[in-house]
C-alpha cells in the first residue's frame, strides 16, 4: 500500500514519468483525463462537480475546498464573498508542495503546482467560474487563488470586512490525512495502463519505487526485515488502521497479513471501484523492495477487497 500522506511524490514522478514518454503535451492529457475522470466525476461524492452541483456554483467549490484543505492540514487563509460572487484563497504554506520541496532525494517536477490551475479551471468553467492562480511562491510552497463568476473580475478581493466569511485556518487545526488521494493514485495506474499496458505500469512503478523509496530500501539493507516491518507497521499507522495489520517477524523472515484493504474500503464508500493495476500497490512495489535488498519475497493470496498475506524471507 502507498500511504495517501505519499501520493504527492507518486503523482510528481508520474508527471515526469508522462515528460519522459511524450513531452508537455503528454502531461497536459493526463491534467485533463484528471479533471475530467476525477474530479469531474459525478458518481463520486467528493468530486469538484459533485459539491458544485448538490451546492450550486461558487457556494459548491467553496464546500468542496473546506473538504480538502481541512484534510491536507493547510496553512490557509480563505475569504468567500457569497454577495459579490467570489472566492479568495492565500496558501501560506502548502504542506502537499512543502512534503515536495523538503525531500532532499526526489526533485518535484518542474511544474508541479501547475496541475492545480488546469484541473480547477477545466471543471469550473463549465458552471461560468473563472479560477486564476499565482504559482510565484511555489519553492516556498505558496500560492494564491481567486475563483468568481465569468465577466465579473472583483477588486480588492482580498479585503477583509464584515461582509465576508473569512476562514483562518492553522496546521495544527487538522491532521495531514486526505483518503482522496488513494483515488487519484489509482487513477494515474489506471491511466498508465490505458496507455502503456500492463508493462507500462510496472515499469513507472519499479521506478519509482528505487526512486522514492531508497532510504527505506537502504534502511533495510542496514537493519534488515525489522526495518520493513517497522516501515509497514508505520504506513498502516498513519492510515489509522493499524488493527487491520498483523506481523510476524522471525531471524530469517517476515509474514505479513492484512484482514482488508482500508482503501479499497473508502473506494468503495464513495461508490469507486479499485482498477485491476491497484494490487500492483503491493505485489510490485513490495516485490522490488525485496529484489533491491537481496531479499525474496512471495504474495501468498490478494482478494478482491485488498485481503492478502505475504512474505519477506533472507
């Protein structure tokens, strides 16, 4: 399982990964398949379209960003001005491109925080929003954002008065766990198998795996199989479902077995199916784990709601 408080470095290596195969223009489909397919998709309750249409226009893209900017734990002031039609977003610090910024291994894609602009822009324009970014602070993980209705361009947007619903919210307010990301990391699978088949996916995630994962995999070539349980035990944590997770570590192996997948299961509460490249999430990324370490490793059984057992031996 790749945590959600990881999908930030999957989906900035899967931007180069697209660079790599067809250019800019390649990166630019999949932004638009993202805002199409995700949130653009009305069978999925948390998506942009949904909030937009259950809650009507602006008021709807408001509710949809006190969803997920409580949930990415941001630094963030926000002002909604419901009378004058517009909504302003100061990102003071944005702890999704400060993860990015922060890994002294992984370089974030070049224009990573561009994604925001194309995939907000492309559902909102639909309902008569405008959505407008300044992305000049992004290497400090900062950036604005004004969306309001088309033709009606506000002044002085970032004001403060008694007319306006002004949202002030911490870090410390919340805690940096938003499940949605599952779904946009299954997406981009799915994505890469639509249009590389089945080797195009492994390929991305035998990549960056050894990439993204080499202090692990170098952990674990120091400390040896407590190290891969600790680092399991941890991602199950910060998931909060570590009841779901059971170990058994011995001198010269380590069973791992998990009761069901806790994000299959949130997939699924929100009527989404997990695409046929999702086991790859545990057989390909564990199995080249394993092969970096000189380790072995086998998948005993994975089951349709993500139930699965499987091993790591010396």
């Amino acid at each position: 399982m790749i945590s959600c408080t990881e999908f930030i470095p999957l989906y900035s290596e899967f931007f180069k990964f697209l660079e790599a195969k067809g250019g800019r223009e390649a990166v630019l489909e999949y932004w638009y398949h993202v805002s199409d397919k995700g949130l653009g998709d009305k069978t999925n309750p948390n998506s942009l379209i949904s909030f937009v249409e259950r809650d009507g226009g602006l008021e709807g893209a408001v509710h949809y960003f006190d969803h997920t900017l409580a949930e990415e734990a941001c630094d963030v002031l926000r002002i909604t001005d419901l009378k004058n039609g517009y909504y302003y977003e100061c990102m003071r610090h944005c702890p999704s491109r400060g993860m990015l910024n922060a890994l002294e291994h992984v370089e974030p894609y070049h224009n990573y925080c561009e994604h925001c602009d194309v995939i907000y822009a492309r559902v909102l324009n639909q309902y008569g929003l405008e959505f407008e970014m300044d992305l000049a602070n992004i290497d400090k993980a900062a950036c604005t954002s004004l969306i309001y209705a088309k033709g009606n361009r506000p002044e002085n947007f970032d004001a403060i008065d008694d007319s306006k619903i002004v949202v002030d919210l911490k870090p410390e307010d919340n805690k940096y766990l938003h499940r949605d990301f599952h779904l946009s990391g299954d997406l981009a699978l799915q994505y890469c198998g639509d249009t590389f088949g089945e080797e195009g996916v492994l390929e991305f995630l035998q990549n960056y795996t050894k990439h993204f994962y080499s202090p692990q995999i170098k952990d674990i070539k120091d400390r040896g199989l407590i190290a891969i349980k600790e680092w399991i035990e941890h991602n199950y944590e910060v998931e909060e479902a570590s009841e779901l997770l059971h170990t058994e570590l011995t001198e010269n192996k380590l069973m791992v077995t998990v009761d069901y997948s806790p994000v299959i299961a949130y997939m699924r509460s929100l009527n989404q199916e997990p695409s046929i490249y999702y086991i790859e999430e545990t057989r390909t990324l564990y199995k080249t784990i394993a092969e970096e370490c000189g380790l072995d490793f086998v998948l005993d059984y994975y089951e349709e709601n993500g139930a699965c057992r499987f091993m790591f031996s010396k």
